[in-house]
C-alpha cells in the first residue's frame, strides 16, 4: 500500500472508515480487499491508503465533494458495513472531511527503503521477503504444489488458493517483518521469476526467550537437491546474527523422514514428543519436538 499524495490537486476530500476489530480472519480481509476493487472503479477516486493494527484505517481519496458522498452513501458499502456489525466490528466510524493542504515526501534513495527488507543471494538462489507485486509466484508455487503438500499441512480451503489471499499473505508478511513478529523467506530461482521454496521464522518472542519457531516447505521437483538445506541455512544465519533470535523451535510428523534428516543436519537436537500435537490434512498427528540452540 502506497503513501496516497495529490499537493497539486487541492482541496480535494476523503471518506474514512476507522474500525476496531471483534475478527480479523481472511473473510475480513477479501472483503476489505473488496471494497477497495469497488471503489477505484467509482467516478471522482483519486487514490486510498489502508493501515491495520490494533485499529483499522481505510481512507479513500476523491476529485469532488460530490463523488467523496457518492461513495459515503454507496449502497454496497453500507451493506458491507451492515454485515460487519454482526461479524467484524466491535466498532467503527465514517467520515468524510475536505484535504486543503498536502505536504508530501518521498525519499528518493530507492535502495535504502528496500534495505529494510532482507534480500540474501545464496550459490542457487535468492531468499527474500516478498513484495506485493511477487504475489503471482507465491499464488503459482501453492496451487502448483496443492496435492504435495496437502499431506503435510492443514487443511485449507479454497479461498487460500486464490490470488487475493496470496496478496493478503505477502501484506501480513511485510508487516510482521517491520512489527518483529515473524520472517517469511520465500526462495526464488536466480532470475527471481518462480518460487522454490518457503520458510516461516514464526511466534518471535523477545525478553527471556529469544525464541521463534520455523516451518518450511520445498516444490516436490526440487526434492532431494539439498536446496532446503541451503535456504535454511542461509534463513537461520539472519534470523541469528540479524535478530538475535537464538533459539529456534521446530516440529515435524514421525514419519516424514525427509524434514527429520533436513533438521538433523542443520543440528536441531529432539527434545521430545507431542501427542496430538497439530491437526493435518483433517487428523491430530503426533509430532517430534526439536530446536537449535545457539547460546
């Protein structure tokens, strides 16, 4: 999402929506997503921003105070929020109000904004934070490897498959990066153009523990190249050096030999068993607790 700026354009006005949130769950965030497809398409849109936290905040930028009312009072915005009170909003306000002055900056120097996200070159690869224009690969490597995975994974339903989740997931993986939530490393081919792999440095906790927890998945063409021992690799030297997490958790099914021998080498030690430890493809399964601790 873009910093919306228009100094040469004055006044101009805006409707916003500030809510506080009962659910955030994806059916909240496609129907955000929604709302803001809806409105481009509307006469007088100038442009909108959207920030989500503790409180939500969906601005959007209009030519005319004419047009900014239009989209107040549109029908299918009303209903949405109508059908957010029974779900969604534990509160929300509307509003519209004129911009008479926009003082905007941008900061010209491209490659530092981009130096806070992480971008490693390995010998086969890059492994990064995607960006939402990259959203296509990741929609391309879950769908793509929908029947491999599903033995591995929740279940999932079909809205996970669709591009707007995919976009949804890469907004929620550039904010937990800036919030020290959590990092998402997607592992592209060299030319960047198709996704390879994925791991999930996930639940950081700072204070006492210094701690996260990593999943991962790798495209089945790929199995057997030692590229997830490469992308892992490169991912727990950062998430150690970089963010001083120095003790990272994983699990894994008893009988998925290939992730056991992926986190031995790596010099994950078992620290015990987990019964009934998460529900996969539909059943609660057994899981070997190991971690790599680096105190």
């Amino acid at each position: 999402m873009k910093v919306f700026s228009s100094p040469m354009v004055l006044p101009y006005f805006a409707v916003s929506l500030s809510s506080k949130l009962i659910l955030n769950d994806v059916t909240y965030r496609i129907m955000t997503e929604k709302v803001l497809e809806l409105a481009r398409v509307q006469s007088g849109f100038l442009g909108t921003e959207y920030a989500a936290g503790e409180m939500d905040l969906l601005i959007t930028y209009w030519q005319t105070k004419e047009s900014a009312e239009a989209w107040l009072n549109h029908d299918m915005l009303r209903r949405i929020l109508s059908i957010g009170e029974n779900f969604w909003y534990e509160e929300y306000s509307l509003k519209l109000f004129e911009v008479k002055s926009d003082m905007s900056f941008k900061n010209s120097n491209q490659a530092l904004h981009a130096s806070r996200f992480p971008r490693i070159v390995t010998k086969r690869g890059v492994l990064t934070i995607l960006n939402e224009s990259q959203a296509p690969l990741l929609y391309d490597y879950v769908n793509q490897e929908k029947a491999f995975l599903s033995p591995w994974e929740p279940q999932r339903s079909e809205a996970y498959y669709s591009l707007e989740t995919c976009q949804l997931r890469v907004r929620e993986m550039r904010r937990d990066f800036l919030e020290d939530k959590g990092v998402v490393f997607c592992f592209l081919s060299p030319t960047e153009d198709r996704m390879l792999a994925y791991s999930n440095y996930s639940n950081i906790i700072r204070g006492v523990f210094q701690a996260c927890n990593l999943g991962y998945s790798l495209r089945e063409s790929e199995q057997g190249k030692g590229i997830m021992n490469e992308v892992l690799s490169a991912g727990l030297e950062y998430i150690h050096k970089e963010l001083h997490i120095d003790r990272i958790q994983a699990s894994y099914m008893p009988r998925n030999a290939k992730s056991a021998a992926v986190l031995k080498k790596l010099g994950f030690d078992k620290e015990g068993i987990a019964r009934d430890y998460l529900k996969i493809n539909g059943c609660w399964e057994d899981h070997i607790l190991t971690a790599l601790v680096l105190r």
